[in-house]
C-alpha cells in the first residue's frame, strides 16, 4: 500500500468517525425529547480496484419498529376514545347527582311521594296541598335543568370535534410537506433522520384523535388512511371539512365531518368531500361523535320518557279525581279529535253538575258500547241532551266542559266496574279535561285510533330516516291528500317510502310504532317539514304521533303544575265523587290522595328507550334504572380507557425499548468513536512521518 492510500485511509476514518461521534452526541442530547428515535452510523468500506482504500458512513439509520409504531397508533386511538367519553361522562355524573340524596331523580321522586303521604292525613290543610305542588314542580325544575344542560354538553363535545379537526388538518399539511423533504433528502442522499421523526410525531397527533395507519409510497413518502381505509394523504392531503352548530337542541342535525381534496398550488379545499363519521372506529373524534350523536340523546330520551310516565301517572289519578270546591269549567288540551269521529272509547263514564252545596243536580252516563253512539258527535248530544245545551263543546280539537242550567259546578267520573278507556286512558285523562301537570310536548301518543279510522290529515310531512352519524339512507314526502283516507293507509305510505329500513305499525293504544331493521338500531326519523293538519285543528301529523328527534326527550322541559292549580291549592283534586252522598263531595275526603300516595309503588309500563331496557316498574324504581345505567356506562367507559391507556404504555415501552436512548450504551459507543477517532489521527500522523524520513533521505 502507497503512503497516500495510507494517508487517505486515515483521513476517511477520520471523518467517518467524527460522524458517528456527532451521532452519538445528537443521541445524549435527545434522551429525554418526546418522539426522538436513536440513530445508529452504518460503516462500509472503500475500495479501489478490489483493495481497500478507506471507510465511510453508508448510512445514518434510524432506529425503529414501524410495527410497533401501528400498533402503537391504534392503541393510542383507542385510548383517546374513551377519554373523551369519560370526560362528558364524569360531568353527567355531577349533574345527575347521587342517588341516596334527594338532589337527584330519584330523591326529588321520594320527596314527592313523600309529600302526597303527608297529604293523606289531612288532605284540607293548605300547607301539605302547597308542598306537594312544590315537590311536583321541583321535579320538573330537575329534569329541565338535566335536559338543558345534556344539551350544553352536546354543544360542548361539537366544540370539541371543531377543534380535533383542526388538530388533525394542520398535522396532515406538516406530512404532506415533510414528506417532500424526505423525498428531496433521499434523492440527494442526504440524512433525513430528523425529518422522519418529526413525521412520526405529527402522526402521533392524528392517532389521538382518528384511527390511522400508514403505507409507504416512492422515496421515503408515506400515505395515510384511516383503519377504515378513508384517504387522508397520498400524493395529494385532504382536509376535513366541518361547520359546529350555532346552537344545539334535542333536534339539532348536525352536518358530518367530510374529507375534501386540498389543492397545495391555490391552497384551495374542494367544496365537495366524503363523509367521514360513519368511517371512524377510534380516536377522541370518534369518543365526541359517539357522546354527542347518541350516549347523550338516548340518556335525555330515558329522562323525557320518566317525566312522561310522571305526568301521565299524576294526571291519570287527578282526572279521576275531583278538587272541593268542583270546577265550574274544564277545557283539555287539543287532542286533534273531530267531532265527526268515532269516539274510540269503551265502558262508561258519567257527567255530573253540583250545586252551591257540592250536591249533585244532575248526571248522565255515556256507554260508549251503546251501537247507538257512535260518534263524538253522539257524546256530545247526549250528555249536552242531560245536562244542558253547551255542556261539552269541541273545539278545534279541545273538549270543554261547563256547568249549565245553574249549576255551581262539574265534575266526570270513571264507572268502577266499567270505566271508560280510549287508548289506555279514561275518558277525562284522555282529553287532558283535569290535567295537574302539563309539558313542553305532549306526555302520551296514545291516540287510540284505528287502522280503519279517518286519518283526518291535510297537507304534507317530510321524513327522513337518518343515522347516528349523519348517515340518510332515504327520505320520502308523506302527501296526506294522496294516500287515502284511513290510518292503514297512512302506515301502507310510511312503509312505501322507508319501509326496507323501519316498519310502521299502529299499535292496540293507536300509537304509531317504527320497528327498524336489522343495523339500523340507532337510525332515527327526523322531520324535515311538517305543514299536515287534522280536521283544521292545528294538530299535526308528528305532534299527533310522536314523529321527529324531539320525542320523547322534550317531555322533560317546561314540566309544570297548571298554573290555576298552582295558583289556587283548593284546586288539587284530592277527593272522589259519592253519588249517593249528601254532598257528593267533601272537603276532608283523602281518597284522591290516596290514589297519589299509591303512585309511589304502582308499577307503569316503560318501553325501550335510549338503550334503556323496557320494563314494568314503579317510577322511582325507572329513575333509578336511568341513573344506573348512566354510571354503569360511565364506568365501563373509564374501565375502557383504563385498559387501552395500559395497552398504549405497553407499546409505548416496547417503542422506549427498540427507539430510546440508552445513555449507558451511548456514553459505551462514545468511548470507541473517539478511540477510532483517535487511531485514525495516528495512522495519519504516521504516515506524515514515513513522508518526512524518505523526504530526509532524499
């Protein structure tokens, strides 16, 4: 070997050992930087025409596991999911309170049983009247206040996803130009280490938001998609696209986040992407769509459907009840009857007027199984025929009932061995004629139509059937004055238009019952427009029935004691008709109250709602199912994060492991780096001197 193969031997080495000495530093430096992975020199040698001249650095390599790194992504994913739900989670569980204190559902119900007991012993007393009035409307005060603020944390989770989404847009443009760096520094053979990690941290912050794996393109350029198999980047990044709602409402829709094409040259999002929600399995986004579209809406479901049973229990004893002093007039709510309708009642049920004394001036009782009286019409002739002219009126769809002839006052009463029943309810509970409670909508869809009876309806009803994320598989225009005239009519069109994804059915009671198809579970019918009317009442097709997201949630809001009962306790019907007494009503009579007292253990029967279960249970008993099962879902969510947190350290370590800095194995390399180094310089010294003493000899 010449002096100058020597000579550049050691002045390769040289170099290629101060590299790995900067290596080896650049390691110490980044022991404890989040996402740095280690680095490792690669030496070959160099050789000319078979002899070896020398060594260099071949490769700076970058010390990882890209299985680990997926799995890694994913476990993150999920971890990050169910955060997000034990976030909203933990904040419910603040707000609904705990059960064993009366600050909650279940508490503001024992007080309210509590209060109608302490009106049994003596139901005259005006204290123990006003007490349990104010229980009734502390209970609906509860479920207002629940109500709302469910919604304020559905505009909360909204917030949320707004912002996740803009976490993940700026990541994939930081991809999209990384990987362009990383292509320029492969092409020039120029280390790229510090690129890469770089680019495994920005993806880091797109796996605690989406599910996402990666594959590998030309030159170092990686693509992102979702597990799912949506296209985040390839050669060209897409965007997602989302406006948060103003406001948000039991009947908020909310648009789906999309995946648009990003034009890098104009810096332009395509006006047009592809839904992303229904795609994502994991991820905080996935944690925020999931409370947001459902575990919040089927909780405010269960809480609507208890203020139902409540309001419909309360009502159904005080319309079979009386107030001392009887009222002179009763008006119920706009039921959408007509008066050319079949009355749609059995048994029987007798109409009284009072006098001053609280005796009975007169009665007549309606059988409504006489084939004689047929119609609403019927009733009203009858009774009107009894006890006087303008006795019951019908209304635009409200019955009203006035003393007549000079009496002080009216009352209705259920025949106790054939009482009369419509749709589940007597005659007085069904027309709301003595309704104690009253809510935002209505507590009951029990119409007591049936199949063959005139749908009544004019105009149209814009349905459609729609997904937990957005997803609207079909929509159909319900034209009332196209479909002919009976209520089988009505379902034959719903089944028509959405038949292959729920079927409609009118059921015994004449509510209207959607079974959907086998996954579509969680779809729901959202009314787009409704300008249908019965009979010129004002009672629309979805009032009518219960049709749109708002069902039965809103049953909740605006619970209330009727205002003139609140305002006048005399009013609260606590005592029962005697018609042979004299009177027929007395003030000390407790059996009203009773039958309130009794509301306490009656078991009322609850369909399946929310993911709650139907069952047959006292209302305490069913909130106390609702509170339950929000902190058994609560828990398994925070059991949930729990073990895929454990699973993501796991990886995490196993990462450490392969990709961290090991200060004992860097300080180890150092050592040989330097003492390589340092042989190179002597090989170089030496050969100056070898130079020096044939120079000398010359």
């Amino acid at each position: 070997m010449s002096l100058n193969a020597i000579l550049n031997s050691g002045i390769s080495a040289m170099l290629a050992h101060q590299t790995a000495l900067n290596v080896t530093s650049t390691n110490i430096a980044n022991v404890q930087t989040e996402g740095y992975a280690r680095k490792t020199v690669e030496y070959s040698a160099i050789a000319l025409n078979g002899i070896g001249t020398g060594v260099e650095i071949s490769e700076v390599r970058r010390i990882t596991d890209e299985f680990i790194a997926k799995e890694l992504r994913l476990a993150t994913a999920g971890s990050e999911q169910y955060k997000a739900m034990s976030q909203i989670y933990n904040q419910l569980q603040s707000l609904l309170g705990d059960p064993a204190e009366n600050n909650s559902l279940t508490g503001k119900l024992d007080s309210l049983n509590s209060a109608f007991a302490a009106l049994t012993i003596d139901p005259t007393m005006a204290v123990s009247r006003t007490a349990a009035l104010d229980e009734i409307a502390n209970f609906g005060i509860e479920t207002d206040r629940l109500l709302t603020k469910i919604q304020s944390l559905r505009k909360e989770a909204d917030n949320h996803i707004a912002k996740e989404i803009e976490t993940v847009n700026d990541a994939i443009l930081r991809i999209h130009e990384l990987n362009l760096e990383i292509k320029s520094g492969v092409q020039s053979n120029q280390p790229v280490g510090e690129l890469l990690d770089q680019r495994d941290q920005a993806l880091s912050e797109i796996s605690k938001v989406i599910d996402i794996k990666t594959y590998a393109m030309s030159d170092g350029a990686i693509a992102v998609v979702t597990d799912a198999g949506q296209q985040l980047l390839d050669f060209q990044p897409r965007q997602l696209v989302y406006s948060p709602a103003a406001q948000v409402t039991s009947e908020t829709v909310f648009g789906q986040v999309t995946l648009n094409v990003y034009d890098t040259e104009s810096k332009t999002i395509a006006a047009t992407g592809l839904p992303l929600d229904p795609e994502l399995q994991s991820g905080s986004l996935r944690g925020w769509l999931d409370m947001r579209n459902m575990e919040l809406p089927n909780l405010a479901a269960q809480i609507g459907a208890l203020a139902a049973g409540v309001a419909e229990q309360f009502n159904a004893v005080h319309n079979a009840n009386i107030s001392v002093p009887p009222p002179s007039v009763m008006t119920g709510g706009n039921t959408g009857v007509l008066a050319t309708d079949a009355h749609g009642f059995t048994g029987q049920a007798t109409f009284y007027s009072f006098d001053a004394n609280n005796n009975i001036v007169a009665s007549y009782t309606v059988d409504f199984d006489n084939p004689g009286t047929t119609t609403m019409a019927d009733v009203i002739a009858e009774v009107n025929g009894a006890l006087g002219a303008g006795t019951l009126t019908l209304t635009n769809g409200a019955l009203t009932m006035t003393a007549q002839g000079g009496a002080a006052g009216i009352g209705i009463g259920q025949e106790t061995a054939n009482p009369s029943e419509r749709g589940g309810r007597g005659f007085a509970h069904f027309f709301g004629m003595n309704n104690l409670v009253s809510t935002k909508i209505n507590s009951s869809y029990d119409t007591g139509l049936a199949a063959g009876d005139a749908h009544g309806f004019t105009g149209t009803a814009m349905l459609e059937f729609i997904g937990p994320n957005g997803e609207q598989p079909i929509s159909m225009t319900l034209d009332f004055g196209a479909i002919g005239g009976t209520m089988t009519d009505v379902v034959n069109a719903i089944n028509g238009g959405i038949g292959p994804y729920t079927t409609a059915s009118l059921d015994a009671n004449g509510a209207l019952v959607l079974n959907n198809a086998s996954g579509f579970g969680n779809y729901k019918i959202n009314v787009l427009s409704d300008t249908s009317d019965r009979g010129a009442t004002g009672v629309s097709f979805s009032e009518m029935f219960g049709v749109g997201l708002k069902y039965p949630s809103d049953a909740g809001l605006e619970f209330m004691v009727d205002p003139a009962i609140n305002g006048n306790p005399q009013q609260l019907a606590t005592a029962m008709i005697d018609p042979s007494g004299t009177p027929a009503l007395t003030s000390a009579d407790n059996r009203g109250a009773l039958a309130f007292q009794n509301l306490a253990t009656q078991s009322v029967a609850f369909d399946t709602i929310g993911g709650l279960t139907g069952s047959t249970v006292s209302l305490g008993d069913y909130a106390a199912q609702i509170l339950a099962k929000s902190g058994l879902d609560a828990a398994r969510a925070e059991s949930l994060q729990s073990d895929r947190a454990a699973l993501t350290n796991e990886f995490q370590n196993r990462m450490q492991e392969v990709s961290g800095v090991n200060m004992d194995e860097e300080l180890s390399n150092l050592i040989v780096y330097q003492n390589a180094y340092n042989a190179s310089a002597r090989i170089i010294t030496t050969a100056r001197e070898m130079y020096d003493v044939l120079i000398n000899l010359v």
